[in-house]
C-alpha cells in the first residue's frame, strides 16, 4: 500500500478502543485525543448516544462479560441506538465469561444481522473465542459494515482468514510485538487502541496510543508519525466504507475525510 508520505500534519493521537466513564463530563474529555469510545451495555449506550464531543465517537455495545446485560439484550432497542450511533462496540464472544455461550452467541448474531443492514464500524471482542469468532463472520455476509478485531490473539492461520473476510486490527500494546501483524495483515487493516478503563485518567490516553504507535512502528519498520498517519487514514477509509462520516462529530469528521 501507499499512503501520504506528507507527514507534516500534526494529528492528534487516535485510539480505536477506550472505555470512559459516561459520568465524565465533557469538560474532562477534552484530553484524551481522538477516541472510539466502547460501551458495556445498552443502558450504557443509551447515556451516551447523544453526547457531542468533538473528539470522541461512543459506540452501541453489549460486552460478553456483562450478565445483565446479555440476559436483558433487546433486539429492537439495539437497533435503534445504533442508527443513532456512528460505531458499534464493544460486542463479541468470550468463552471464558460467565455469561452462557449459546446466549452470547445469539445476541452477537442479532448484532451482526442489525450492521448487516445498518453499516457500521463494529469493535469485536475474541479473548479466548477466536475461532469462534472466525466460524460467525465465516457464516454470515455482514455486507458493508467492517469488523474491527479488538486486541486479537488468534494464531497466525487465523488471523489470515480474519484478512480475507474484510477485518481490521485494533492493536493493544499486550499483543503488539506479535509477528503476525507483520506477517499476516496488510498495513491499510491497523488501527491502534489502549482499552483505556473507567478508572484510568482520560488524559493518559495519548500517551498509552504514543507507546502502541512506538510498538508498532518498530515492528512495521515506520516512524512514529507514520503510523499515526496510517490508521487515521485507515479509519477515515472505514467511515468513508460505513457512510458514517455524517454520524462522527464535525471535526472529527473533517479530520478524517482530510486523509483520504
Ligand atoms: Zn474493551
């Protein structure tokens, strides 16, 4: 791939998986860079639909580790906040979570058939259910939404089926030294993220996305402020792939349509 050597720009740092507190005020999210921000449940979701940061998308999730939120997931209410909402997350499967796989499995099924017909970015959570992951996306044509693999594990062979099915790559900084990033996906499928929790100060966030981008860069052989450029090109592609671009706040949005 080529992309914009003209690096000069400066762009503020971009994560593609962050929780924030939906009790923060916007006065104290004014440092945080731009961020997906994930939500747990639709209760969740519904206290952050509307909100209006210039920096921060909040997504439509149901995590696979919230009980309560899986036992209680609507179908009908889901779809509505998400065409409301410009991305979809934080959803998947874990098989290490106490909630019921058959269940987690339903939910996430109704979730890729609402993308399905209302394209979005949707931010996939896979620990210790790759493949099962794989077997879902495998199954069903999610059309024109892009799935984002949120700090991915899966093995090598895997992680080149998630390529050819359309994915993209959230890389954490626990997972970046892994070969197969290099190896498997092609550079215009990276996107960065902290998963930044509702404990942690907002305002570090640009420094955790600073240490992801030095990991990453190291392994691609790119500068810093190459990578940076990348994914912001890289999401600006997805949004431009979703039709999203109305859905993101005004800057945000001028920001990324800048860079395709
Ligand atoms: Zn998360």
């Amino acid at each position: 791939m080529s992309f914009d050597e003209n690096t000069n720009e400066e762009l503020p740092s971009l994560d593609s998986h962050a929780h924030l507190k939906t009790t923060r005020t916007s006065s104290e999210l004014v440092d945080t860079g731009a961020v997906l921000a994930m939500t747990l449940s639709l209760d969740e979701s519904t206290l952050v639909v509307d909100r209006n940061e210039p920096y921060i998308v909040w997504g439509v999730g149901c995590h696979p580790c919230n009980l309560e939120a899986q036992k209680t997931f609507d179908k009908d209410h889901f779809y509505d906040l998400v065409e409301r909402a410009a991305i979809v997350g934080e959803v998947g499967l874990d098989t290490g979570s106490r909630v019921p796989i058959d269940l987690q499995r339903q939910n996430f099924r109704k979730i890729l058939e609402i993308v399905t017909e209302i394209p979005r970015l949707i931010s996939i959570h896979s620990y210790r259910a790759t493949e099962l992951v794989i077997k879902e996306l495998r199954q069903k044509n999610i059309n024109n939404a892009i799935p984002v693999l949120h700090w991915w594990t899966g093995t090598a062979d895997q992680t080149q089926e998630a390529v050819a099915l359309g994915c993209y790559f959230s890389i954490h900084s626990a997972v970046a030294r892994h070969s197969k990033f290099r190896t498997r996906v092609p550079l215009e499928r990276i996107l960065i993220e902290s998963d930044h929790g509702y404990r942690d100060p907002p305002s570090a966030i640009p420094c955790r996305i600073e240490w992801v981008e030095h990991l990453v860069g190291q392994q691609l052989k790119l500068e810093i402020k190459q990578v940076r450029h990348l994914v912001w090109r890289n999401l600006g592609l997805i949004i431009r792939k979703t039709g999203t671009c109305e859905l993101f706040p005004k800057i945000f949005a001028h920001v990324l349509k800048k860079r395709v």
